[in-house]
C-alpha cells in the first residue's frame, strides 16, 4: 500500500466536470505513484475533495481487497481534526445518526434521516476560543460526508464547508478545516499495525496555533 497526504482542493478520482476535461484529480497522478509495479495504484478508501491528509492506496488487487476489508469492517481507526464555528454544548461524545443521500435540484446533499444508513462518530473538543473549536473526531463508519454532517448537528459546524452547517458567506469561503490527521492500520497479523500521521496544511495550522494549540 502506499498512503499519501491529500491536499485540500483537489478531488480524488474524476467527477462530471472532470470527465469532460474540466477539472484535474489525484488519479491523473497515479502513473508517476507505480514505483515499479505494472498495474497503476488504486485508491483503498475516500476524502472529499475539500479534506486533506491521509489517503492510502492499493497498489495492486490482493492489497486492495485486504485494505477493503479491513475498512468495511472498521479495523482501520481513523483520526480527523476539524476547527469549527461554535463549540458542542457536550465538549466530547458519540454522534450515532443515520445518514441518507438526498438529490435537491441539479445536485445532492448528505442529510441525517431515520431511513438512512447506520453513522457514527466519537468526538473531543481539544480546544476552544472566540466561538471556535478545535475538535477531534473519529468516524466509526464510512460514510460521505459524515463528520462534516454529524459536527454540524450539534451546533460545530466546520469553517469553510460549502455545505453544511449555519456559516455566512465569509465562513465558507477559504479552504475547509477537516483534516484526516492519523490512521492506524493493522496490516499484517504479526507485526505492529502501521500507524502515520499527516501535518495539518499551513492554513490550519495557522488558525490551531490562533487557538492556542502548540504543533
């Protein structure tokens, strides 16, 4: 396998617009990510094109169906760090709200919905000043757009979503400050799970150390 840092902005294989050459996207890189190996690196899991950090490919299709496995039966603990605007009433906790895809228009938003699917997330607040947040979050499913949803229901939403939660135009603008941070992997049956770490980008980075976060 081989994990990379995703930067925010860019979408991780081709949307619509991509497809009709309106857009790059990281699986345009995955010739130069062969290292070797014949068949090119396929992607294990998702990020939203908005969130950066940890992102683990496949580089070949006995590791995919292994990691695949491993993240459809939750063994692989995910770590995401967020600023938010508002800080949750409960400073940590479980969010347990099933999610549903909801087609509006031209487009579609991911809304919580007692027909949708099982979605759970963990949370702390690690941090807090001026009506932001810093919250840890830990996903137990995999669903999209699932903390970006789940911090927003409890009054957290995630500064620069262009989606979800109560924030002015000026809020959503910028880069969004969902970060997949940490990912431990237990790989192999006889070794240490592999665990790595990704830097927050220097913009979030700015705004935690803003919070009094020491990185």
């Amino acid at each position: 396998m081989l994990i990379i840092d995703k930067p925010a902005g860019l979408p991780v294989h081709a949307g619509p617009s991509s497809k009709k050459g309106g857009g790059d996207n990281l699986e345009n890189y995955f010739d130069a990510l062969r290292f070797g190996l014949p068949r090119l690196p396929a992607l294990a899991h998702r990020l939203d094109r908005d969130t950066s950090g940890c992102l683990v490919l496949g580089r070949h299709p006995k590791a995919l169906r292994k990691l695949g496995k491993l993240f459809s039966d939750g063994r692989i603990e995910k770590t995401y760090w967020a600023v938010t605007k508002g800080v949750p009433e409960k400073l940590s906790g479980t969010i347990d709200a099933p999610l549903k895809k909801e087609t509006r228009g031209s487009g579609w938003r991911v809304v919580i919905a007692d027909d949708g699917q099982n979605a759970v997330t963990t949370y702390r607040t690690l941090a807090q000043k001026d009506g932001l947040a810093f919250i840890e979050a830990k996903p137990k499913t995999g669903r999209t757009h699932q903390i970006r949803v789940h911090l927003a229901s409890i009054g957290a939403p995630i500064l620069g979503d262009p989606q979800y939660g109560d924030l002015s135009p000026e809020e959503r603008a910028g880069p969004m400050l969902l970060h997949a941070r940490r990912l431990v992997i237990p790989i192999s049956k006889n070794k240490d799970p592999v665990t790595v770490e990704a830097a927050p980008p220097q913009g979030m980075a700015e705004r935690l150390r803003a919070l009094g976060v020491a990185l």
